[in-house]
C-alpha cells in the first residue's frame, strides 16, 4: 500500500492520499484545501502569484524559501511544512505587518498578484528578524524578482517593503515549526502510488542508484523549474518519477584535487554562492542575480540546469570556459567527463542506461586566468537569454596562453568555439588579435533566427561581446566596467 505524503500546514500535520504525483501545490491549495489567497497566473513559474513559503530541515537547520506553488509538485512537499496567504493572518485577526504595509502604501490594486507579493515579503520578512539594519533596495528587489505587477506598479509595494519593518514586530515561532518537521523525517526512501504512477524520494545516494536502475525510464527531476512546466504546460504524462532533492549526498559541497564539487541537488542560489565567493568576478555575479527570480533559484539546482542541457541555459557557458566536469553515477559505478563533452546535439546528452548527475566539479581559480561571462536578454531581470557568452584566458607577459570562448544560444548546445580559440593561442592579446577571432566565430556557429533574436543580432553581439572582454582585460589600458557596463554606468551617474 503507498504511504500517505505528510506536510506541516495551518499549525498540524496533513496526510494526502489518491491524488496524482504530479498534481500541482497550488492545485491541492486551491481545490483540495479552497484557500484560494494563492493565485494563479502563468503556470510556468515567472509572475509569482502563486508564490507560498516552504519550510524544510537541512541539516537540522530550519530554511524558509519563497517558491512558485504552480510548478511544485505535491509529493516534493513530504517532510516539510507550507505556508500561503492564509497564514499571515493573526490570531486575534489582525493583519501580519507585510499585509498591514501593502494596506497602508497602497501597494495593491486589481489584488491579483498582491497574495504573492505579500508571500515574498514575509519570506523577506523572516530573514530580518533580529537584524538591526534597515533593508536595502538590492535585498527587496532581489526578493521581489519573480513577483510582477501589472496594473499598481513598483514603487508603493517597494515602499511597503521599506515600511513592514518599522511596524511593530510579529515573532515567527521557529523552534515549534522545528518541532513539527523532526516528526515527518523520513530515514529511508519514500515512495508515492496512485493509478499506475510511482513518485520515488530516495534518501541516500545507495537507493538513489538501485531505483534508478531499477526504473531507467523514469523522469529524474530536481527543482521542478523545467519538468513543472512538461505538466502545467504541455499536458504530458511523466510516468514513474524520482526525486533526487532528498538525497543527503547529494546537498555536499566540498574542494579537492583542484576542483570544487557541487552536489546534484545543490540549489542554484548556493551553488552559484559558493562559485562566486571562490572567484569574487563581478560578471558571474550579476550572472546569479540576472538567471531567473529568487524562487527559481531556490528550487531548481545547477545539477539539474546541466542535466536538463538547453542551449539557451545561462550556467553551461561559463563552466565549460572554466573546464568544468561532470560526475554521472549509476548502479554500476561513477564516471566523470569534460562538460563541453556530455552535450552531443540538441538535447541529446553523453548518457548511459540508468544513470543520473551525481555533481558538476568546477576548477578552482588559478594564476593569470582573465574570466568574464555575458548575458544578452530583452530584460534584464528574469529572462531567457538571447546569447550567452563565457571567457576564460591565461595570459602571460601579454600573450594568450590559452583561450577558451563558450556560447549558449548560438548553436544546438552550449559549446566552444574551437577555430576563434585557435586564432588566440599563442598570440599577443592584441586588436589584431582579437579581430581575427571575431571573423573566426562566424566560421564556429550558425546561429538560428527565433523569436529572440535574429541569426546576424546574435553573431554581431557574440563578435562584440569578445570584444568587450578584450577591453576589459588587454594588457594596456584595460577599461573599467563602469566605462563599458551601460547599467553600471547609469548607476554612477545618477
């Protein structure tokens, strides 16, 4: 008999039997439990009203993140506790000082979005407990990225978000909500059924690789940001399912023989965390503050963004430049390659029966390495880049030693540019230089014309963002990126 899924909800525990694996959280909010606060608007996880509040243990410690409820699956909740709208209201049926702010700022006006708002906020809200600073625009835009309005505008609910500080304090009690989840914990894999369908929550990496092997047709999935929308979007029917986000091993991150490994299920918000502080480069760091909205990238995992290997991705350029590997595992034993390796063609992948991405290994900085990465998108927050460019040179004495150039969006996979490398090596990293590799890139891709850009835009713009890095990094007189980043520039200026 299948086990029941078990979540923390409106202060007990609730038990969900005879629904479908793959019906949606905001499904189950709306029609199984009618609170109906939550809304839906996209169902593909990018305007945020849908968005709630998951709390899970790692580690023992207790994490609170906003999520898009249109895109989670119900099972994924086991173990863990949800919070949505109807939450917010006090005992004595007070508003919560996120709300009583919104009320007072005028940060509502159809209210269509404003639940989801409201549900970023709070998510904002507990972070600053106990904080004596006031918050910062950065940390209220970087919450609010994947909440859109279309009719109140910004202002006034950044202006609530300044305000529900400064209202008096409603404390969050953590310690009963750690309590409450310690009671769910699962040691060993859990296994959902219901008409024919099987959602597998392996724990460990053991039962992970005995499942997988098991059922190698199964859809792996991680955070739900791209296999939600199979669903939500294009109705299809994913069979057996396995979720790999509960298994221990997988969450590690850790430095050794170079390398810095990051776990499969490691979020993307952490993983790219801990690249950016072994780096401290200012273009991959607004490459994590541009990729998605902060739910998305608390769900989904950079194993996941690799595995799932879309051209268009905006982590596989920057870490095939780097020389990144991945790590696959199967019941048969490990094996690592070279990234740029594991893509063979448009979503056709280096993989063999029964395996799954254990980890993604990054290089660890190393002397005379000149690294920038690009994004070129219609907005700058929140969508999907037109062309992605990545660069990773050593130079020495003002000659390139070796040159590796990476492009998402120009061709079926992210990959190299073998001849614009090959027009670099060895030669002085010079205009002339640099000249000669542009001519080379529209000898390595053949960009496709789609509704994001056309073919000549992305060759002209990956041609002048090679140009750009050369101007940032030449050995005489290399410009600042206040001189050449436009919105750098707007910043200083204002």
């Amino acid at each position: 008999m299948s086990e029941p899924i078990r979540f923390y909800f409106q202060g007990r525990v609730q038990e969900v039997r005879s629904v479908s694996p793959t019906r949606t959280v905001l499904q189950h909010l709306r029609e199984d439990l009618h609170c109906t606060g939550t809304k839906e608007g996209c169902a593909e996880g990018d305007c945020g009203a849908c968005t709630v509040v998951v709390g899970s243990l790692v580690d023992g410690q207790l994490e609170m993140r906003n999520v898009n409820s249109c895109i989670q699956f119900l099972p994924t909740l086991d173990g863990k506790a949800v919070f949505s709208v109807e939450d917010l209201r006090q005992p004595d049926g007070a508003l919560h000082p996120v709300q009583e702010a919104l009320v007072e700022c005028h940060g509502s006006q159809c209210g269509f979005c404003t639940p989801g708002f409201a549900m970023s906020l709070w998510s904002l809200y507990l972070k600053q407990e106990g904080q004596a600073e006031p918050l910062c625009r950065k940390q209220i835009d970087e919450t609010l990225s994947g909440n859109l309005c279309r009719c109140t505008g910004y202002r006034p609910i950044i202006d609530a978000a300044h305000r529900m500080g400064e209202l008096p304090a409603v404390q969050f009690d953590r310690a009963a909500l750690v309590a409450a989840l310690q009671t769910l914990q699962r040691d060993v894999m859990f296994s959902y059924s219901h008409d024919g369908q099987t959602f597998h929550a392996p724990r460990t990496l053991a039962e992970l690789a005995e499942v997988r092997a098991a059922n190698p047709a199964a859809t792996i999935l991680a955070g739900s940001t791209d296999v939600g929308l199979w669903v939500t979007k294009q109705m299809r029917n994913l069979g057996d399912v396995i979720y790999v986000r509960q298994v221990r091993e997988l969450h590690r991150m850790a430095q050794a023989d170079g390398f810095l490994e990051i776990g499969a299920a490691v979020s993307l918000d952490d993983a790219y965390q801990a690249v950016c502080d072994l780096y401290q480069n200012d273009s991959l760091t607004e490459m994590w503050q541009r990729f998605a909205s902060q739910p998305i990238r608390s769900t989904g995992t950079l194993g996941g963004s690799v595995a799932n290997g879309s051209p268009i991705g905006d982590s596989a350029p920057w870490l095939i430049a780097l020389g990144a590997e991945i790590v696959l595992r199967s019941d048969r034993g490990q094996r690592a390659m070279p990234l740029q390796d594991f893509y063979l063609d448009y979503m056709k992948k280096n993989w063999e029966a029964g395996e799954f991405v254990e980890a993604v290994r990054v290089p660890l900085p190393r002397p005379g390495l000149q690294f920038r990465t690009y994004k070129l998108a219609k907005r700058y927050d929140q969508d999907i880049s037109a062309v992605c460019a990545a660069y990773a040179f050593t130079v020495e004495d003002g000659v390139v030693r070796e040159a590796r150039i990476a492009y998402g969006g120009m061709a079926a996979t992210s990959r190299r540019a073998p001849l614009a490398e090959a027009a670099l090596n060895g030669k002085p990293w010079n205009e002339a230089s640099l000249k000669a590799a542009m001519t080379a890139l529209a000898q390595d891709y053949t960009p496709l014309t789609d509704m994001r850009a056309t073919a000549s835009y992305r060759m002209k713009t990956a041609q002048n963002l090679l140009r750009r890095f050369w101007l940032e990094t030449r050995p005489d007189a290399a410009l600042p990126t206040t001189s050449i980043n436009a919105f750098a520039y707007k910043e200083n200026a204002a």
